[in-house]
C-alpha cells in the first residue's frame, strides 16, 4: 500500500524529468542526476517492501497449509477400521 501511495508517484515525477533533460532544455543536469538518484532509491525500497511483503504472505499461506494438512491426517487416524474400509 505504501508503495503504491508514495513510491510510484515519486518514480514517475523521477521517469519525467529525466525525460525533460533529453527532450528539452528545461531541466538542468545537477537535477536530472537527482531525479535519476531518486528513480534508483525508489527502485530499491520497492523491490525490498515489496519482496519481504511476498515471501511473508507466501509463509503464511504455507503456515495455514500444513494446519489443514494436520487437521485432515488427525481426523483419519481417528476413524475406525470399519470407517476406513467404507470409504
């Protein structure tokens, strides 16, 4: 959420203003080595947020996985033979 919010908009206004720099003569070169620092720096926090989000909600899943697979394997050592032959 808080890099959609605040990282993007911060990479498209870096993105626009290197553009500006080649296109045009509006943009100084001490601004565009800025913009290019901050389009990098954002690149970084976002893959690093973004990955560490992923490989948490993907341990939770695995997590909530295996309690099912526990539930399932408790219940049919539960059963009884007669129970087990039915099925």
């Amino acid at each position: 959420m808080y890099c959609e919010l605040v990282l993007r908009p911060i990479q498209a206004f870096a993105v626009g203003q290197i553009t500006l720099y080649f296109t045009t003569d509006r943009v100084t070169f001490e601004l565009a080595v800025e913009s290019a620092a901050y389009l990098a720096i954002t690149t970084i926090a976002f893959a690093l947020i973004r990955n560490t989000f992923l490989f948490l909600a993907m341990r939770m899943g695995i997590r909530a996985k295996s309690a099912m697979n526990l539930l399932v394997y408790r219940k049919i050592v539960r059963l009884s033979k007669s129970a087990l032959n039915e099925v």
